[in-house]
C-alpha cells in the first residue's frame, strides 16, 4: 500500500463509509492527508446492512482506522412506508441485462426510486455533522458523491454538498465541512485513482444483495443489480482488472 505524505494540517477526518467503490477512494484520499480518521457508518434494517458491517471493520482494521457504526432503526420503517425495495424482504432488486441500459435515464430514475431511501444522506450527513460538532477540533467530512451517482441520484451532487454546507455552518459550533474529493469523477477515475493508490479493493461491496462471503470475508457479488454492472463496466473500460468475485 502506497500512501503520499500529509499535505495539511487537519488532524481528523470523518469517512462516511459504505464500503463501496466511492467511499473506499475518500478512505484512502483521507489517508494521505489527515493524521486521524474514523470510518462512520449507518446501518438501518437494508440488504445491504450486513455487507456495510463487514467493511467497515474489515477496513478499519486493514488501514489502522478508528471505526464507528451506528444503528437507524426508524429509518427501515421510513424506508417501508417509501416501498424501498432495499428494506422490504419480499421485493426484488431491479436487476440490468446489459451496460447499454445504464445510459437510458428513464430507467436509471425508475431504478433509483425503486432503492430510495427517503432522506438517507441528508440524514447520515447531518448524523455526521453532530458526531463531528462534538470534537474539539475541526473536523472534516469525507462523502462519495460523484458525477456518475449523480445523474440518477440528486444527493451525491456537488450542489447537494455546497447545500449541506451551508447548513451545516449555521447548525455547528465546532469548524465542519463536507469534503466531496471525487464530485467530478466516474467511476472509471475513481477505479484509477484506486490502482494509482494500490488501494486493497477485494473486501468493497457495489451490490444491492450480498449474501454470500468467502472465508476471508470478500463479498460475492450477483453481477446483476445496477451497482455491480457499474462496476463491472468502469473495470472493462478502465482496462483494468476486475478481481471482483461474482455470482
């Protein structure tokens, strides 16, 4: 693992961390400048729960982190009440039968609201915000928008953070700030930028249903949901290769 020397003197970074591709780039950004970083999680009753779990500690632990994960019970039932298929056992996750139908927006915007999840970042934002507020330092956030979540998910834009942000400087006494470092990136950069790094990717999970590890912990992926196919096609175009396990 290479990591660049420390270029400011920020000394705590929180990592909103979901154990994707995304928030596994802001970890290993974080890590070459910041002395002090703490993983953050939130898990909430999804499918995805048990996968966020697992990275969170496995990263923690690979990267000599502090780690955090907190439980949002309440936001299941919101979840439900929105029809969530992410939270609601019986409902299948929209699945995609080639990369051609990532670039159609009338599906993507049928896929996203099939997952949404009403309010998740503005909540886990301002969650963090507190959690940030309480240090005695500034602290600085460390968030996975990009461009590419972008076009189908309103909250990981640059706008949502700049919005956020100014909330967050009249609600904090303490000196917080979100820090999106790939706002302008694909995932075909954030890939890159990963391998420039040398970054441990095999533990990161993109699926919506992970429900099988190896014994080593590395998440199987179906392969089939829009997250994996992202992933699987920033890969192939990134001319990189993909050790990603799948279905």
């Amino acid at each position: 693992m290479r990591l660049k020397p420390k270029v400011n003197d920020m000394s705590t970074a929180i990592v909103l961390f979901s154990g994707g591709l995304d928030s596994t780039a802001c970890l290993y950004w974080a890590k070459e400048k910041y002395n002090d970083i703490i993983l953050l999680s939130f898990i909430y009753g999804s499918k995805e729960d048990e996968a966020i779990q697992k990275a969170n500690m496995k990263y923690a632990s690979l990267l000599s982190t502090d780690a955090k994960i907190i439980s949002l019970p309440f936001l299941k039932d919101f979840s439900e009440r929105a029809g969530s298929s992410l939270v609601i056992s019986q409902e299948k996750l929209p699945v995609f039968d080639s990369y051609e139908q990532l670039d159609k927006i009338e599906i993507t915007q049928e896929t996203a609201k099939s997952v949404w999840v009403p309010g998740r970042n503005i909540l886990f934002l301002s969650l963090a915000s507190s959690f940030a507020d309480s240090f005695k330092e500034p602290v600085d956030i460390i968030f996975g928008a990009n461009i590419e979540e972008g076009e189908t998910f309103p909250d990981n834009t640059l706008e949502f953070v700049n919005r956020m942000n100014e909330s967050i400087a009249l609600g904090c006494l303490n000196k917080v700030e979100i820090k999106a470092p790939f706002h302008d990136c694909n995932k075909i950069s954030i890939i890159k930028f990963l391998t420039e790094q040398e970054a441990i990717i095999d533990f990161s999970s993109s699926c919506y249903k992970v429900q099988k590890w190896t014994e080593s912990d590395r998440p199987i992926h179906c392969g089939i949901c829009e997250s994996c196919l992202r992933r699987k096609r920033a890969f192939q175009l990134a001319k990189i290769t993909d050790s990603t396990l799948y279905e």
